[in-house]
C-alpha cells in the first residue's frame, strides 16, 4: 500500500484495525510512504480496498510473501541497543544481568524499544524519577509491558500494566517474568477499569486519534501533582495536543526524528 506522507499514522492504524500480522514501512523518494501490510489468506484485497477508502491517495497492490523463516530472519537484524540508561536486549542474546538491562522477547505485541515512541517515553519516565520518587504507575496500552517493566526498575512502587489485546497481556506477563518485574497485568479498555485519581504517574503510548478521543479518562487517572507521559503521535500534531490536555496542567513537549513525547503535570491544589 502507498500513501502520502500524511497519511501514514491513519492508515497503519487501519491496517492493524483490519488484522495485518505486520506493517515494514518503505519510504519512497517521492516524499510517498510505502506500507508493506501482512495478512492471512482470507483478507481479500477488495475488502482491503473498501475498508482503506477513506484514506486519501492511497493505491493498493497484492503482492505473494516468500517462503522466508521470518523469526529468523528478524532475529539476525535484532541486537542490543541503549535507550537513556537502559540497555535493551533480546533475549536470545541476553547480557549478564543487570538493573538497567531490560530483556525483551519480541512478538506481535508493540514496545520493544526500538521505535521512537518507547524510547521518548523511556526517556520522560526515567526523568521523572529523577525529580523524585515515580509511586504509583500505570501503563495503558502496554504493549508488550517493556514500560511498565521500566517504571518498576526505575523504583515505582506498584506498577499496573493494562491492555485490551489478549496477546498484550500475554506478552506483558512474559516480560514481567524475564525481568523479575513485580507488575500487574490487567486486561482492560484503556484507563476505564482504574478508580479516578489512583496514580502518580500515567503513561500512553498510543496513537493521535486515542489520545484525543480519551483526555478526560487518561488525565482522570492522574493525580493533583503527578504526570501524565503522552507519546504515539507525530510532531505535527503537537498543536492539537497541547490544546487538548493543556488545561489539564502544565505541558512539556520533546521529539525524537518525527514523533512527539508530552509529559503534563497536573497541579497541586
């Protein structure tokens, strides 16, 4: 599939809504992004093209996979890399242990620290227990739990970690379990399943559309004087954020290459 530089985020966001297995992004020297999307054999490409309609100046193109060994093939190009005072690594390659080393196994589950997202949401956590003690944390959408684990290295002193994807929770618990991590796994819709006002420190790490749609639930998650880390969205739409959750406290904004990490602090009464 080829789109417009614009349109990436909307429509990966379709592609896994409509079930792709896995997304490698190819851009083009025109300034277009190539989306190669994997599905099972029943996801015809009419169907595909009727779902994708309301994305603009999109063409799709059905392509055969080759009988290549995937996992091997994705282990080769996975090594150990940092991220701040992390080093991440795959458990197949796993280095003597550590407190900064945080193992991942990965899957179909997103968070294994290599996209930006993670690592600016790694980078905003482990800042914010700097300034002090992190307490009470939530991770919603964990993904593979790769930050909630993090909160939990980082000294929070209880971590709760909550996705609605069965394979994310699954995962989730693996990851706790490789890295000794003390979290609680929750299978839930976003920051719905928690009481208001139950953490010192919510992260999400989701896409724009999420982000704006749930400001009143992930900013009721908050306490007076914890943070809300936001990360999952472009640069671009830095404006529409800070409109959205900047009366919810004071916003402070960072970007790594195209994508944007927010931490809002919500006030002391």
């Amino acid at each position: 599939m080829t789109v417009g530089a614009g349109s990436e985020e909307d429509a990966s966001a379709a592609l896994w809504e409509h079930g792709t297995q896995g997304i490698e992004v190819q851009p083009r020297p025109d300034g277009r992004v190539g989306l190669l999307a994997y599905f099972t054999d029943d996801m015809m490409p009419a169907r595909l093209a009727s779902a994708l309609a309301t994305i603009p100046d999109n063409e799709i193109e059905e392509c055969a996979v080759p009988d290549v060994d995937w996992v091997a093939r994705f282990r080769e190009g996975f090594g150990a890399f940092s991220a701040g005072r992390f080093r991440i690594a795959p458990v197949w390659d796993a280095p003597p242990p550590s407190p900064d080393v945080l193992l991942v196994d990965p899957g179909r589950a997103f968070g294994t620290g290599t996209h930006e997202s993670t690592r600016l949401c790694l980078s905003a956590l482990e800042e914010l227990s700097h300034r002090g003690p992190l307490g009470v944390v939530v991770d919603v959408g964990t993904g593979t739990g790769l930050l909630a684990v993090a909160a939990a290295r980082l000294g929070a002193s209880v971590v709760a970690a909550v996705d609605i994807d069965p394979e994310a929770t699954a995962a989730a618990r693996v990851h706790a379990c490789l890295n000794e991590a003390p979290i609680r796994v929750v299978r839930g819709d976003g920051g719905a399943c928690f009481a208001p006002a139950a953490f010192d420190v919510a992260l999400a790490n989701l896409t724009t559309p999420l982000l704006l749609e749930r400001v009143s639930e992930l900013s009721g998650l908050v306490r007076p004087g914890g943070a809300l880390v936001l990360a999952g969205a472009l640069a671009e739409d830095e404006g529409a954020l800070r409109n959205a959750y900047g009366p919810r406290g004071g916003v402070e904004c960072r970007t790594e290459g195209d994508w944007l990490g927010l931490v809002v602090r919500r006030p002391r009464p």
